[in-house]
C-alpha cells in the first residue's frame, strides 16, 4: 500500500521559504508515529531541508541531480523506481513531500493522510495540489486547537 501524508492551509500551502510554516507538535507526533518502521520518499527539497535521513525509517529521496547513500538512505531518479524499491521491503510506503511528489505521486496513492491547517499562509511557494474528493472516501478527524486549529482527515481511494 502506497499512502501519502501532508499537513497543508486551507489555501493548500506546506511551505514557505523551504519551511512548514506552523509548528504543531501533536502533528508532528502524528507523522512520526504513523511512519515508524517505514519506508520514506521524498524529493530532494524535501530531504535537504530535513538535513538528515529520519530515524527507524527507510528514506528514499527522488533526485536527478543528487546521489545520497547511507544507512537506510537511497536515491532513486523516478517515484515509480522508489516504490518498486519499497514494496520489496515489505513495509508501508509514505510520500511525505514535497510539492512536485505529491502532484505526481496523487494518482498512485491507496490512502491520504492529511492535515488541514485552519488558516491562510500568505507568500506560501510551495502547495499541495488539488484533489479530486469523489475518488476517496473521507473520514475526517475532529478539530483540535493547540494555538492553530487543525483536524487530521483520512482519504481511502475508492475501488
């Protein structure tokens, strides 16, 4: 199963200036839970702007024009190269960014995970695409509040 996991603004940015910009500790908390064990892709913007391979997972960054190697850190020039990668590890697959990924990666994902972000980032340069709600189901997650409102929904892609 390939899943994908983003946090994003009501005006769909997760980035600006190579930085998430809110900080939402829970969320995090959420990400490194569901990803543990894991195997990682990421494009390379993504990867450098985390500064290192993320721990108890297999990272697998997409570049064309840098090649990282290390423990459980691999690079691969095309996302359908890294999954193929990944589903022989036998473990579950996550795109976890960034803006480019994500837009290819949309029509290949079994599930979303997504964090909608109760507010608008102004000057944002980098956004999740639009997705096309009738080809998911969606379970949404309550609103919480710690300083920004968000709510953790869950897309299935129907059969």
């Amino acid at each position: 199963m390939v899943s994908l996991i983003v946090a994003k603004s009501r005006n769909n940015a997760i980035g600006k200036n190579e930085k998430i910009p809110w900080n939402i500790k829970e969320d995090l908390l959420y990400f490194r839970k569901l990803t543990l064990n894991s195997a990682v892709i990421m494009g390379r913007k993504t990867y450098e702007s985390i500064g290192h391979p993320l721990d108890n997972r297999v990272n697998i960054v997409i570049s064309n024009t840098k090649k990282y190697k290390g423990d459980n850190l691999y690079t691969f020039y095309s996302l359908k190269d890294a999954i193929n990668f990944a589903n022989g590890l036998n473990k579950e697959i996550y795109i976890i960014g960034g803006e480019r990924l994500y837009k290819e990666a949309i029509e290949l994902v079994d599930k979303m995970y997504i964090t909608e972000v109760f507010i608008d980032v102004r000057d944002a340069d980098a956004f999740f695409p639009k997705v096309d709600d009738s080809l998911f189901d969606i379970s949404y997650g309550k609103i919480m509040e710690n300083g920004i409102k968000y709510r953790q929904d869950i897309y299935i892609r129907r059969r």
